[in-house]
C-alpha cells in the first residue's frame, strides 16, 4: 500500500479490526513511519448500467453514494446508515443474472432503501429519479407512503402532531 505522505510503496499492517462490512487496517510507511487508516470491502461483481438515452455506465458507488446524500441533506441519517443503503444496493445488484441493468431498476432499488429510512429522503430522491414535473406526481408517490391517513383528507396545520 502506498504511503499517503511520501508515496513510498511500502507499508506495514500495525492493527487490523472488523468494521462490519469492511476490514479496518491501520497501516504504517516503511520509510517515513507515517501511520494512515485503510479500509478493504468486498468488491461485488455488479452490472452495467443502462441510462435512459441508451448509454452504458459502470455502476458507480460513489455517485449513488452522492445522490443519497444530497436527498439526506438536512436529515436525521447517518453516513453509516447510507453506506449500509448503498451496500443493500450493490448485493440486489450482485444478485441479478443480468450484466445490464437500466437506472430506473437501480432507481427502484435505492428508493426501496431510502423507504425504510427515511420518508422525506424518499420522496427527494424520487422528485428527481422520476423526474417530477407536477404536484400531482408528488401525489402519486406520498400516497402508498400515508397509507390509511390519505383517506383522512388534509391535515390542518398544527393538528396531528
């Protein structure tokens, strides 16, 4: 492993720890004896992804990662709890016999995730998945999401709290 501070290609494992997921190793330079942290993660044989206009993409972890969070932002979730959305991701993915998959399934699975976690990060990461041009659209997907409220009607502000 090379060294972050002087680039020296070699290093020693000085503690190695379970981190769920991953392995955490720290790690010190043979050269410079600077100590640095590395994480080592199973690498999952994913697919392709299929966009829209018929491009091909490798799946990207880190702009799946990337959108998670912009629809998080201001959110009671943890980077962790992402984390553990974008490897609940990458597993389904793995699953799959396909070798190309199009963004809307990958869409689907994501927001399957962020359903669980959090509501309103759910329906922000749809608003720009599905490309929402409507209140109406809003409505199609908060719907399923009330459940038996919905047939209540509107809620006035401040009641229901």
């Amino acid at each position: 492993m090379q060294c972050p501070q002087c680039d020296h290609p070699e290093s020693r494992v000085v503690d190695s720890r379970d981190a769920g997921e991953a392995i955490r190793r720290r790690r010190e330079c043979e050269a410079c004896a600077h100590r640095f942290t590395t994480f080592e993660r199973i690498e999952f044989r994913l697919p392709v992804i299929l966009k829209r206009d018929a491009r091909k993409q490798p799946f990207s972890r880190e702009k799946l990662l990337s959108g998670l969070r912009l629809a998080c932002r201001k959110r009671p979730v943890t980077e962790d709890q992402l984390e553990d959305v974008v490897l609940r991701v990458e597993r389904e993915l793995s699953r799959r016999a396909d070798r190309e998959v199009p963004t809307s399934e990958l869409g689907d699975i994501a927001m399957a995730a962020l359903r669980d976690l959090d509501a309103v990060a759910y329906l922000r990461f749809a608003s720009v998945y599905r490309a929402f041009e409507a209140p109406e659209d809003f409505l199609n997907v908060v719907g399923p999401l009330l459940g038996p409220l919905a047939a209540r009607g509107p809620v006035e502000p401040g009641e229901g709290s």
